[in-house]
C-alpha cells in the first residue's frame, strides 16, 4: 500500500482544512476558554460536522454514513488537531462507531444514524486510574436479575458530562491478571440512577469526567456483545481511538511546525531573519523529519485497520507511540524558539503543547505502547 492519499483523499482533506480553519480555528478555542464554556464545544459546529458529512464517514450508507474508512477519518483528526478544534469526533465518530460496528446488529441500527446526524454523543468510560490502563478492575459487573449491577469508578471520560450515551468497560468474572479473567462492555446511560458525573477541566481546557456507578442497574440488552467476551470489543475500539489520536496529534505537531516556521521568518534580530541562523535551520529540518516519520506510521496504522490486517495492533501502537514523540519536539521547539513571549498566553504556541500533552496521554502514552510492543516481541 503506497503511503500517500489518493486523489479522493486529497480532495477531502482540502475540503477538511478550508472548512475547519474558517469555523474552528484556534481563536475559537481561545473563546470557548476564556468564556468558561460549560460545554467545552461548540454544538452548532458539531452540527456542521454531520451537514458536511464528517461524523458518518465510518458508518456505512445504510445507516446514513458516507462508508468510508480510517485514512478518511483520520484526514478530518489532523486538521482538528492542526487548529485546536474542541469537537467530540474522536470519541463519538471514531471510537464509539467502531465499538458500534462490533456490537449486536440492533445496537449498530439503533445509534449510528443518529451518530451520523450529529444528534447522539457518546463518551468512553474506560480507564480506572490517571493512567491508560484498559484492563483494570475499576467497575464490576455483577448479575441482577435479567440484567446486571454495575460498580465503580472511571476516569478521564471525556466529554462524559455531555455524553447521551456512555460505553463502559467492566469485569465480569474474575480479577486482572488472573485465571478466569473476563470482562464485558455495556452501554449505559448517564442518566440512569446510581451514576454520578464530576466534570474536571484538563490541561488544554477540554473537560473529562469521573464516572462513579453505585448500585447502576442495566438491563441485559445493555450488553455490547457476549457477556465475558468483551475484551474483543474493547480492543477494536481502542485500535481506533489510538490511530485517531494519532493523527490528531499530528495535525498537532503540524500546527506547531507552521507557526514556529513563521514566526522564524519574521522575526529580526540584528536587521536579520533569525530563520536565516543554520543552528535554527538544523532544528526545523530535524522537525520536519521527525513529523514525516510520524506520518507514514499513522497513515500505514490507518491502512492496516481498513485492511482487516491481523497486524494492525502493532501498527497502531508504532503509530500513537512515535507521533507523540514527534509532537512532543515540535511543541518543545516551538515554545523554545519562540524565545520568552512562547511562555505567554498571548501566544497561540501554548495552547498546542497543552493539546498534546492531554493527547499524548489519551489511549496510552509512548511508554505504555513501547511495553506492549516488547510483550508483542516476547520480551
């Protein structure tokens, strides 16, 4: 698979990036943070997304969906990240779909349309501790009835204050790391009795929620697929938030890059660009290198998910793993040279390395893809 977009591609990222820079650039975030938006999004923009056709492009035709794939999506993520755009994409159109498409068929009829109308949210209630850790014990499912008792805590659900749906992992039989260990995965509503939501504002002025379950009652078709046999489903929805991320994060990186290349134009010292400095030169070019790196690792993740590739997984760890290093360079050089005003929220330039710190986080940082690629290895 040659690892460039073909001429459709090309032209939806066009089309991406004219729209996203005219209706969310990173003004629009600057907005929505200093107002204190309780939203953390703009409902009218996501609105926009579906009359563009974006929140359906991994859902099929028949569900109103453009039935395209993670190449697509991930072109509409980079120009997200590129201008800082506060949009719920990632987790409701990319991840929350995939989990969708491996649920039970009714599951998939029931909410994918109105995904692709932009008229549901969903939030994923998966890590149990600050860090990424998707097989963890923090919420039990126990059987009650015709149905089950949840209970417990998660963290880090963003958007899960907004959320109409949320998708939550739970053990069903046994403890991590044990014989016996299973867990399942259950739709649930936050507004189901026992479910508590504190909203906390992250480091880039996104918010995320803790989700507590106390005695949360659900019925048995709240089940995303076999009870015990959730850990297939978890894993083909983290494969696409991680590539997802990915890619947001390299538009990230790319945002940064552009500006601190401008900047290096424009700025004088001793009636000379700085940009004209070898030293800088060798930096940029070191960026540039790096971002590229990164690029091809994500779009070969993203290709091998369309695929159907059994090699995906390692693909997209590869993948999530080197362009949040890439990104982490391009936001510490671009803050750097930027000299002492790259320090001061008059700038733009901080706003992109606090968008990569909580991405970078988001479905696990580098050091958690680099073990579970050693353990791949068989180290």
């Amino acid at each position: 698979m040659p690892l460039y977009l073909n001429d459709e591609q090309q032209m939806l990222r066009d089309t991406a990036r004219d729209f996203i820079a005219d209706a969310a650039p990173v003004a629009h975030l600057r907005r929505l943070r200093d107002a204190g938006d309780p939203t953390g999004f703009s409902r009218d923009l996501w609105k926009q997304f579906a009359e563009m056709g974006f929140t359906g492009i991994l859902i099929g035709e028949e569900a109103g969906g453009l039935g395209l794939g993670h190449v697509e999506a991930g072109i509409v993520l980079e120009e997200i990240g590129r201008n800082l755009s506060p949009s719920p994409f990632l987790t409701t159109a990319v991840a929350a779909v995939e989990a969708l498409k491996g649920a039970y068929p009714d599951q998939a009829r029931r909410w994918l349309p109105s995904i692709a109308a932009g008229e549901t949210l969903f939030a994923l209630a998966l890590d149990g501790g600050a860090k990424h850790r998707p097989i963890n014990g923090a919420v039990r499912a126990t059987p009650s009835g015709n149905g089950f008792k949840l209970n417990g805590r998660k963290q880090f659900v963003v958007q899960g204050h907004v959320a109409d749906m949320l998708i939550v992992s739970a053990v069903t039989g046994g403890r991590p790391g044990e014989e016996g260990y299973n867990m399942s995965v259950f739709l649930v509503s936050p507004r189901t009795h026992g479910v508590s939501i504190e909203t906390v504002r992250l480091a880039d002025a996104s918010l995320a929620s803790h989700v507590t379950f106390d005695e949360v009652v659900v019925a048995g078709d709240a089940l995303m697929g076999q009870v015990n046999q959730g850990i297939p489903l978890l894993d083909r929805m983290l494969r696409a938030g991680r590539t997802g991320a990915a890619a947001e994060l390299l538009g990230v990186g790319g945002g940064v890059t552009d500006l601190t290349l401008a900047y290096l134009k424009q700025r004088r010292q001793f009636g000379t660009a700085i940009g004209s400095y070898q030293a800088l030169q060798h930096r940029a070019a070191h960026l540039y290198a790096e971002l590229e790196v990164a690029r091809a690792a994500v779009l070969k993740a993203q290709q091998l998910l369309d695929a159907g590739s059994p090699r995906a997984d390692e693909a997209v760890s590869v993948a999530k793993a080197q362009s949040s290093l890439a990104t982490a360079l391009a936001v510490q050089e671009g803050v750097q040279m930027h000299g002492g005003i790259g320090m001061t929220d008059e700038y733009d330039i901080g706003f992109f390395m606090k968008r990569h710190r909580v991405l970078a986080e988001l479905f696990g940082d580098p050091n958690f893809h680099a073990d579970a690629l050693a353990t791949a290895a068989g180290y």
